[in-house]
C-alpha cells in the first residue's frame, strides 16, 4: 500500500528569468525620456544571489525599480523574494541598492509555515521541514487541498510554490 499522500512547498528563484527581465528593463531605461543622460545600472549576480541598482537620487532609484518589478511580474518572477534593503551612497553622488535574492524557504519562514498548519488544527495533517521546503502529508487529498488554501491565503514573506503533489 502506499504512503500517505503529500505535497512539497517551495520558494524557487528562475534565475534566466531573472535575466531576461532585467534584460528587459535595461532596455525601457535607455528609451525612457526621464533616464536620459542619467546613470541607471542594474546588475545582477547569480553568484551572490544579489541584485545592484544603482542611480543618480532616491527618486531615480525608486521608479528603476519600480520599472525592475514591472518587467519581473510580467516574466512571472515573485518579487517576494527580492529582499528590499536600504539604499546607500554609492561612489560619484550616486546612491546604490544591493537586494538579496531570497531562493528556497528560509529556516524561520519554514517554522512559521509548520506552526501555521498546527495552529489551524487540520485533521492528521503533518508538515515537516526538509531543508530549504516544507513537506505536508495527510491521511487523504483532501485536507492536502485543503492546507493549500489556508496557506495560500496567509503571507509567509516568500512566495510558496506548491508542488510534488502525490
């Protein structure tokens, strides 16, 4: 007989979407009339899982990236998981922002989503933490169902992906 049917939550970055929009907002930067002759750079290290914006003031750094967003929502990229971090004087009277690239479920994310589960009393629902995702088991799919939606309507800070359904 098989196991108890289960799911895994994720938080998974796609890094050459990532790319692509970035790609994509670079371009709308060097068409923008209000960009001209300013310095707008956006750079993105996979490596460190970061992402640099650098621009001329505070202004000019909020509407990159509000264009930045943009363009990742319309590639279906979550910007939950760009960390927003405060912005510092950079070199040249520019001011810099380096954002984190949060991929996988924090640890403290984690806990919260398995207290979130218990708290909500589900019958013979465990979830359990396994690195960076959480997997949930029932007795049967339909309290599975059932924990998604209660978990899709709750803000864990990153975007959960649901799948391995099974």
């Amino acid at each position: 007989m098989a196991s108890n049917p289960s799911f895994d939550i994720t938080s998974p970055v796609d890094f050459q979407e990532v790319d692509n929009a970035l790609n994509q907002a670079r371009k709308e930067v060097a068409q923008r009339y209000d960009f001209k002759g300013a310095v707008a750079e956006i750079d993105l290290s996979a490596t460190d899982k970061t992402l640099t914006l650098v621009a001329d003031s505070e202004f000019k750094l909020a509407a990159l990236w509000e264009i930045v967003q943009t363009r990742l929502v319309r590639r279906g990229v979550p910007t939950k998981n760009f960390k927003l971090e405060d912005s510092e004087a950079a070199a040249g009277g520019t001011v810099r922002r380096v954002m984190p690239i949060q991929e996988g479920i924090p640890i403290e994310a984690a806990r919260e989503i398995v207290k979130f589960i218990k708290d909500n009393k589900l019958k013979k629902v465990q979830a359990s933490i396994q690195g960076d995702q959480v997997r949930v088991s029932a007795a049967s799919k339909d309290d599975l169902q059932e924990a998604i939606r209660i978990l899709r309507g709750h803000d864990f800070g990153v975007a959960l992906q649901f799948g391995n359904y099974r």
